[in-house]
C-alpha cells in the first residue's frame, strides 16, 4: 500500500469511470479505461500489468499465479528493468534486473489530450533501502501513452557530477494465443548471445520460431521487430528508440513449470521481447545529461 490512500489518489487524479485507483493484493493499481484501450498500472515499479485496445484480447500477459506482495517482482505486464539487466556485474547478492520494479515510484501527472490519448508521469521515489546499490544522483520517470498504441518512455536523468553507466530493458510480457504457433520477424542477420548456451554468440537466420526455452540478447539492433501471433490472427508490433539490444525469452515447460508464478503451462501463453541496452549496448550518460528508452506497441 502506497503512502497516500487510495481516497486521495481518487480525489486527486480520479476521473469519473475513466481513472480509478483500486488494490490488487498489497499494491495499489491505477486503472484506466478510455474510447480506446483499458489499461491498468501497479504503482510498485510503475509496472504496467493490462493493456487491452478496444476490440481487442489483451496484448501484455499476467500471469494468472503473479505475486502483488510488496516488494515482490510481479510476473508480468511491462517490468521496468533498472539501473542494471539481468545479474549485477559484480556484486552477485544484488537483486536480477535491479531494484526499480520492486520498490514504490508516484504518479505525478495525468492529462489526456483532444483526442483521448491518456498520458502518465510516474517518478521514482527516492528509497533509502536501494541507496547502497546505487550512489548516484539519477532522478527516473516513466512515461505512458494510451491509445489504440501503447508508447512508453524510461528517462534517466544523470544529475551527478560524473558520467553514470546504465544497463535497463522495458522487460514486456506479450500474450499470445500459443506460443508454438508464434514467431518473430525483424532480427534477422543480427548477432545474439544465447544464455541457453552458455551466452554463445549466434547470428539469427530468419524469423524466430519457439520450440524450446529461449533466452536471447540480441546485439546492436534498433530494428522495429512484429510478433506473428498466428493462434489469435494479429500481429503485434515493436518500435523502440534509445535501445541497442533486443531481448527475446520463453522459458517453456521446465522452467516456467519451475518458476511457481507462471500459471499452470503459462509458457504457452507469452513471450517476452524487450526493448533493452544489454550486455555490451550498456549507456553511458554524461553529468547534466539525459538519456530516453522509449517503445510503442500496436496491433493489426
Ligand atoms: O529477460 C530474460 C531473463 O533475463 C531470463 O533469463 C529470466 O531470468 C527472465 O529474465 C525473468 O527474470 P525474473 O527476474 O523476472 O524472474
């Protein structure tokens, strides 16, 4: 439960059936609901967890077993992996893919322009607990834009006095009607490292078809990629700007049968592709500057 209730958050930001805060579990959640797409936010990572264009199935999965504890990474939705990706480089106790999922950020702004796109601020709070995993001056906003497209901004702005090194993924969750009949264009002839395989490095041939579990960075591409969703006939595509790396996870049966919050065979049902700067595509932000990851989503 954030600090300010959910009475005043209605007060302040509530929109008559449009904008409405509710609880899931421990977290509180910001819905949206507007001519064009329902959406929901949780306010722990500023996580989105539902984002479901008019006419449409839902295009970001939950699972149906995710955890809303405090303090907890919730399986699904849109985890905003931040200041580093995946394991820490050195400090191996560090929680994986960083700490800003897992910790309260403040909604500070809500417009919606003439023709009914909604647009949120959210602020990373200032956390006491994460201070010594990060000595840094680095303020963190996301943006969100709702519409019949879903566009998403994490900015990083280096307030301190030395250049900062970042590793960061938009850690998307998409729902498909089933992953054995799904594949993804877009990254052919790029370079990856396959974490199935010891981070081996591979160039990709073709699209990408799932047969088994599939962990991949893919490296020095700002290619825009579509996820050919053949089960639910649509095709879901991925623009991004500011992200070098494009990473592709499914974690098929074992694992996801493993993990205790996919849902029962929830592998068949998602795919992950982030919008990253992973591995070697780690940023670099000089003081007084900023630097933005930004992917908007759309369906046909
Ligand atoms: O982005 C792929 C990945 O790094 C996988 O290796 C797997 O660990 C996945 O993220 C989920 O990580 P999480 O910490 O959310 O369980």
């Amino acid at each position: 439960m954030s600090e300010i209730s959910i009475e005043s958050f209605n007060k302040k930001y509530g929109i008559e059936k449009k904008i409405w805060f509710s609880e899931i579990g421990e977290i509180t959640v910001v819905n949206i609901k507007t001519s064009h797409c329902e959406a929901s936010i949780a306010m722990q990572g500023a996580q989105l967890i539902n984002w479901t264009p008019v006419g449409q199935k839902p295009v970001i999965w939950l699972s149906q077993d995710a955890r809303l504890v405090n303090g907890k990474s919730i399986r699904g939705g849109i985890p905003v992996c931040w200041p580093w990706f995946g394991a820490h480089d050195s400090q191996t106790h560090f929680p994986a893919h960083g700490y800003a999922r897992t910790v309260q950020w403040e909604l500070f702004e809500v417009n919606e322009n003439e023709k009914g796109t909604v647009e949120l601020g959210f602020k990373l709070v200032p956390n006491q607990s994460v201070a010594g995993m990060w000595p840094f001056s680095c303020p963190l906003e996301l943006r969100i834009r709702l519409d019949s497209f879903l566009e998403v901004t994490l900015i990083t702005q280096n307030n301190d006095s030395q250049p900062v090194k970042i590793s960061e993924a938009l850690h998307t969750y998409f729902a498909v009607g089933d992953i054995r009949k799904t594949r993804v264009s877009g990254l052919d002839g790029c370079f990856y490292l396959d974490k199935v395989k010891e981070f081996a490095r591979f160039q990709q041939a073709g699209d990408i078809l799932f047969t088994s579990e599939t962990d991949r960075v893919y490296l020095d591409t700002e290619n825009t990629c579509v996820i050919h969703d053949e089960a639910w006939q649509r095709k879901i595509h991925i623009e991004k700007q500011g992200s070098q790396s494009t990473v592709v996870w499914n974690p098929w049966q074992n694992k996801s049968n493993a993990m205790g919050d996919m849902g029962a065979e929830g592998y068949l049902s998602m795919l992950c592709v982030e919008s990253a700067n992973a591995a070697t595509n780690v940023v670099v932000i000089e003081p007084g500057t900023e630097h933005r990851l930004m992917v908007r989503y759309h369906v046909t």
